[in-house]
DNA sequence: ATAGGTCAAGCGAGG
DNA sequence: CCTCGCTTGACCTAT
C-alpha cells in the first residue's frame, strides 16, 4: 500500500472550541499586523510551531507519516527576518522538536508555498518576493533539521506561461540558480491544471532536463493539461526524475463539481472526499490527498479501498 | 459562539 | 472588467 497523506491542516483538531484548538496556520491580517506588531507575529507562530508537534503525535496515533506543512507558520515573514520575533529561540526550539519528532517517527513532511510564487516572472519584484518566500520555506525546514532532499520538498508551480512556455521555463532555470542551497536542494515542480500551462511533459523537457530537478504528478490537473501522455506515462516519467533513494510524491485529488452535481462549480475545485481507486499502476509513491476534508478523507478512502 | 464580510501576493480561464 | 480557483481558509467585527 502506498503511503497516504493530507495537507496543512486537520480538520478534527481545528474545529474543536476556541480555547482547545489546534491548527498551524494561527494568521492575521495586514491591518492586525501593523498595528499589533511583530511581537504579536511571534506570539501566533510560536502557537503554531507548538500545534505542529501536537498535530505530529495526532497523526502518529493514527497512522499517518505524510503531511504537508502550513506556508503559514510564521505570517508576514516576508517583511522581517524571522530572527528578529521575540520568541525566536523558542520558536527555533520547538521547530528542531517537531522535526526530530518526526524524523524519530518516518513521518515525511514537505511543503507548497503559494500560487503568488512565480519564479519565471518577468517582473524582477515578482522573482524577489518569491525567492524571499521560498528562502523562509528553506529555513523552516532547516531549523527542523530535516533532510535537504526533495524527501522533504518544497514544491511549485512554474505559476505563469505568458503565452510562451519555452522563455519561462529558461526564466525559471535561470533564477532557480539564485536560490540558496536549503531550497535548491528540495524544489520540486508540479504540472498545471490548464490546458495552456505546463504538462509533465514540458515540465521534463524544459525543466529536469537543465537542472534535474523532480517533478510531482497531480492526477487531477493532468486531466486538463495531459499533452500526449496517459495517465500511467505521465506518472511513471515523472516518477524517473526521482533520486533512485526517494520515495517520490504524487499529488491526488477529485472534483468538487461531480461530487456536489453542481455544473456551477469549476472542475477544477477539489472536493471533500475522494472515492475513486488511485492508480498507481504497481509503482511505489506517497500519495498526497487534497480534499477539503483533509484527515477525513484519507480515512475513508482507506475505508472505502481497504487501504 | 457564530454569521457574514473581508483579506498581501500572480496568473489564466470564463463570463 | 470581474470572479474564481489554486497551496492550507482564517481573521475581524457586530451581534
């Protein structure tokens, strides 16, 4: 059985009453911040670092080794060095706790930061503020002294095509060379859900080709953006950009739009839960499910597919 | 405690 | 031009 994850949060533990709450991604908005400060900042992300532990345990209890950490751990960290919170050593600490936790446990973590990370921009601002937002994901993941391999990858889309995929993805291959070594070593990228974007065929050709960097196969965005491959050709040549010694990732999820019948909805939206078999055609991969209903989800395909 | 409106960032699709 | 959808909705105010 391959490995079964969710992403950023657990429904269970977050829904419970305020004061007995748990969740990693504690954040406010700009307002809060500028008026509240970065001690208030601190404050939120050392609840959060704390709640990753307990969210750890959770899954350890019942029996899952694969999550995808919050890119909202620390909010803000963009406009500050994250050394500068009051609470950084404790911050520091807990973080080194939670990822020897799950390095004791073989719990895999990885991460994926947001859609605003565009590295083949032509805006050099764009490129800034994503290398600054992708070097917080490197630090996180360093303080918890987790393995700089894509084991624990941080993971991207290319985030735009500007109607000419070949000069993005040479943007993209460019910049990736100023990124440091903490991010080098785990990025990974995913295929798009538009027919326009990037298929894993591209991804392979424009990207692994000239810096050998592994590409994570979403199922449900290669229904859109399929290029000339099936299903099993797509996932087996992104599986061959692995390191031979990694696990690679694979991302699974199902339309809102059939599971609710309601031809309103994008196909694209995810659902609650995901009910269909996943095939991964006799190859070993860990799957990351995204459902909204996150840990719940997981449980029930177990339960549907006796996993 | 909860309902409803609001909220940093990029991009492309659809209306 | 506006809204949605994406990585993970959560925050904030009024009631």
């Amino acid at each position: 059985m391959n490995t079964l994850g969710y992403a950023c949060q657990n429904t269970i533990l977050s829904e419970r009453p305020l004061t007995e709450r748990i969740m990693m991604s504690r954040s406010c908005i700009r307002r809060t911040f500028d008026t509240k400060g970065l001690d208030y900042i601190s404050q939120l992300t050392l609840l959060n670092a704390q709640d990753l532990i307990k969210i750890l345990q959770w899954n350890e209890e019942h029996g899952i080794k694969f999550f995808r950490l919050s890119s909202d751990i620390c909010p803000w960290a963009s406009y500050f060095d994250m050394t500068d919170m009051r609470d950084y050593e404790q911050i520091h600490e807990t973080l080194r706790r939670a990822g020897a936790y799950a390095s004791a446990h073989s719990h895999r973590l990885t991460s994926h930061p947001g859609q605003f990370n565009v590295l083949p921009s032509p805006n050099p601002n764009v490129v800034e503020r994503c290398i600054v937002d992708l070097t917080i994901h490197g630090t996180i993941f360093d303080w918890m002294g987790v393995s700089r391999t894509p084991y624990n990858k941080i993971n991207i889309h290319l985030g735009g095509a500007y109607g000419d995929k070949q000069s993005a993805m040479e943007r993209f291959c460019k910049n990736f060379e100023r990124l440091p070594d903490s991010v080098q070593t785990r990025l990974t990228v995913e295929n798009d859900d538009k027919a326009s974007m990037y298929s894993v065929q591209d991804l392979y050709d424009g990207v692994y080709k000239r810096i050998g960097i592994p590409i994570v196969f979403d199922y449900h965005h290669h229904r859109f953006c399929p290029g000339d491959l099936s299903e099993r050709e797509a996932l087996e040549l992104a599986m061959s950009t692995w390191p031979d010694d990694i696990v690679p990732v694979v991302h699974y999820s199902e339309s809102r739009r059939d599971e609710q019948n309601n031809d309103k909805l994008k196909p694209q939206a995810h659902s609650d839960y995901v009910y269909d078999y996943i095939d991964t055609y006799g190859n070993t991969v860990d799957i990351m499910i995204e459902a909204k209903r996150k840990e719940q989800a997981v449980f029930r395909y177990k339960e549907i597919h006796h996993g």
